[in-house]
C-alpha cells in the first residue's frame, strides 16, 4: 500500500475511534446527570458551522459556555481564531479535563455559567460573541437572567449571544428578554443534527 494511503487511513482510523469516544463520554455524563448535559450524543459539526457563522477571527475574545466534547470549540477555533482568545466554561470535571487535553491553548474554566464574570481572562465587555451549548430549556427563568446577565457583562456594545435549542421557538421567554432589554433573532436551523436544531441569536435591544 502507498504510504500516503496508509498515513490517510491511520488519521481517518483515528478520528472515527476519537468520534465514538466523544459519544459514549458524552452518554455517560447523560446517565450520570441527564437535566445537566441534557442530551445523549454531541451536537453535529453542521449545528457547529451555524453556531460560529459570524464569528470574526479578528475581532474581540470569544467565550463558550458549556463546551461538552469540544464539538464547537472545534468549529470556533477552525475560523481561525487565535486560541489564547478563547475560554471554554464546563462545570463537568471530566469533560473540562478532556477540554484540556484537546485544546491546550484556549483557557479552559471549570466553573458554573452563571458566576463567569469572576473567572474569565478578558476585560468585561471586551467580548465579540458568547457561542452556548447550555442546556437552557432545562432551566428555569432565574438562571436564564443569572447567564444572560453574566453573558452580556462580558459582551462588547453589539456582541451577541448564539444558542442553540432542539426547540422552534427561543429557549428564552419574553419576560426574561424585556427584564434584560435584549431582543432576539432567528439564525438558522439544521436537520443534520440529532435531534434537529435551531440557533438563535440574543443582542441588546436597539444594537
Ligand atoms: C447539551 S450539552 C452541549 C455540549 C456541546 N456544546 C455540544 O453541543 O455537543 C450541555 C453542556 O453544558 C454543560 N453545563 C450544563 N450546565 C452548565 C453550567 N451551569 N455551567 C457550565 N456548564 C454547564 C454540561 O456539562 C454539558 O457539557
């Protein structure tokens, strides 16, 4: 066999057994706490392109909240962005270890989404996008407001929120988006993934 052949088969082998292991880490942390992870396979890397279409390689530092097997970290950091502008949030010490392992230049935080403002690297308000694999609609309307209000801390003046929902409608009600003053936006929707999604984006009312 032509070792070009062989050198393309062994990444392909290798990818495909970092694939299944993604999978049964992702079923595994959905046995242990299903509300939590709140789904049990990653998202696909067709919601990923979605969740990261406008993001600008260079403009400001990118936050993700709840950053799994790295499905989007993956997306966010293959625009180009340089990864000391990325931080990662994922308050699951097994996939924040494998977060690590996987992308040792982008900051890696183990904390809970809501209390990110004392955690991160970047100056509040220096952020250009805040890309979220949170499981919202396991939450309730107080932790909706607990992670806007933190998310929207760290974002610069028209800096957005991304998230994704298996839901058509927003994750996030109305009266939580009037107490903020933020407005939301429909980015797009995928089949190719399982189940299928929605990506919307959050900005602050008027941007
Ligand atoms: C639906 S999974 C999405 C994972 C990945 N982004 C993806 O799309 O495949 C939700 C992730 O958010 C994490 N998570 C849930 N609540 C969190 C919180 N309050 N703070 C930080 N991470 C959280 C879970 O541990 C899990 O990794």
């Amino acid at each position: 066999m032509h070792p070009k052949f062989k050198r393309g088969r062994a990444v392909a082998l290798e990818s495909r057994r970092t694939a299944v292991g993604d999978y049964l880490d992702f079923l595994a942390a959905w046995v242990k706490k299903p509300r939590q992870t709140a789904s049990v396979v990653p998202s696909s890397r067709y919601l990923a392109q979605l969740m990261v279409r406008d993001l600008d390689p260079a403009d400001g530092r990118v936050l993700e909240l709840g950053g799994g097997t790295g499905v989007f970290t993956r997306a966010i950091l293959a625009t180009g962005l340089p990864a000391e502008k990325l931080e990662v949030v994922e308050i699951n010490p097994g996939f924040a270890r494998s977060l690590r392992r996987h992308f040792p230049g982008a900051s890696i935080l183990e904390v809970p989404a809501q209390s990110v403002s004392g955690h991160a690297a970047g100056e509040r308000g220096s952020y250009q996008i805040v890309v979220s694999g949170l499981p919202l609609l396991a939450m309730d309307k107080a932790l909706h407001v607990a992670i806007l209000s933190e998310a929207f801390a760290m974002l610069q003046p028209g800096g957005s929120f991304v998230q994704f929902t298996y839901s058509l409608r927003s994750p996030v009600s109305q009266s939580v988006l009037n107490a903020l003053d933020l407005e939301v936006s429909r980015v797009g929707q995928t089949v190719r993934n399982f189940p299928p999604a929605t990506v919307f984006r959050f900005t602050r009312r008027g941007e």
